[in-house]
C-alpha cells in the first residue's frame, strides 16, 4: 500500500489518497489528528506528505501522535516523503491552518541514533524517539530556494558558505524543503 496524505486536490494513481474534507473525493476521508489511522499496522510502503505536516499537530501530544502512526503504518524500510515551506518564509508564517514549523531537527528528534548520539554528548534535547518508541532516518534533505536566492546563487553573485548564512538568518531564502524519511523498525 502507498499512502498519499493530506491529498487534497493533488492525488496520485497506485496511492490510497487520504484528507479530512471529502471535496477532492479522496479515496478515504480521515482526519489524520484522530487515532489509530483506518490503515493496518506495517501496511505502507510508501507515504508521501506534501504540505501536509505543518498542518497536523499544533498541541505536541498530538504531533507525536502523527510521528507513531506514521511509524506504526509503515513496514521496515518504508520511504516517507515529506514537502514543508520553510518555517522562514511568506508561505509558512501567511497560512492561518499551518500550525507547526518542521525543520531537520525536528524529524531528528524522532531518530534513535540522534538521540543516543545527542544524549552521549550530555546535550538536552528530548529524544522522542526512544521515548515513543519510532524511528525515521533522514536519507534526504532538498531545499528550493526562493527565485531571487536562486538567481543570485546561479549567476554567483552570492557563494555557497554567503547561502548558507543567508539561510539561517534571513526570510523568503528557501522556499520549501522535501525531506525523504526511511523507516526503521
Ligand atoms: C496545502 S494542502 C496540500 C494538498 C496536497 N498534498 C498538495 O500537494 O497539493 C494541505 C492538505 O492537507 C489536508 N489536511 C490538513 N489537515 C488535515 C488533517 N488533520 N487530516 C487530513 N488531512 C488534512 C487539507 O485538507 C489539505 O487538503
């Protein structure tokens, strides 16, 4: 089985399309803050979220929530695709139903080797991965740059280390990121 959540009106043939509001008619109408998910526990071998993540989960409790049933529907070596405007930018902050920036860490806080990693360094972030038991590996990380960043970088009147920087500091750099997860279990 291959997931396509939150479809609205993208949806994708060979893909169970899955979204809370029936206007798109997806094949399964779910609201995907609601728990268990109507599908079978090591089902999926693929899930595609474009989009979708930054509107799910506002009370933490409920963010991890997705985080276990993504893992629980998903058999080992599932490949998880996720979309997400950058918590920097116009179209992540303009959208009154987007409740949940999701940066890099947050997807690492959901990975076993991170979090004993980070905890043997003494560091204190959460390791939500232990604790809930789900692990996801990052095995992809693609951002899109804004069409002025982009233009600057082609033509080489910013450098890769001024990019960099530039991402980590200004609005409107990167446009949207695609993170590929795998699935470990
Ligand atoms: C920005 S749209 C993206 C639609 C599509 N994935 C695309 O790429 O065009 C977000 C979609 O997520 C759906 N969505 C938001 N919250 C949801 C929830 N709790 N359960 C299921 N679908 C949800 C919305 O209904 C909407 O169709």
């Amino acid at each position: 089985m291959k997931l396509n959540l939150g479809c609205g009106g993208n949806k994708r043939d060979g893909y169970v399309n899955v979204d809370k509001f029936p206007h798109f008619t997806p094949d399964v109408v779910w609201d995907l803050e609601r728990f268990p998910w109507p599908f079978e526990t090591d089902g999926a071998e693929a899930v595609a979220l474009t989009h979708v993540l930054e509107h799910l989960g506002g009370p933490p409790d409920v963010f991890i929530g997705v985080m276990k049933e993504l893992h629980r529907v998903c058999r080992a070596g599932a490949r998880i695709e996720i979309v997400v405007p950058h918590p920097r930018s116009d179209s992540f902050i303009s959208d009154p139903t987007h409740v949940r920036p999701v940066t890099l860490e947050t997807l690492f806080l959901f990975n076993k080797d991170w979090n004993r990693a980070v905890l043997a360094e003494g560091k204190a972030n959460t390791p939500l991965g232990l604790y809930h038991d789900v692990d996801f590996a990052v095995t992809r990380v693609d951002h899109r740059l804004t069409p002025r960043w982009a233009e600057r970088l082609t033509s080489g009147r910013v450098s890769q280390e001024e990019l960099r920087d530039a991402m980590d500091t200004y609005n409107n750099v990167i446009e949207e990121t695609l993170y590929v997860l795998e699935v470990r279990k």
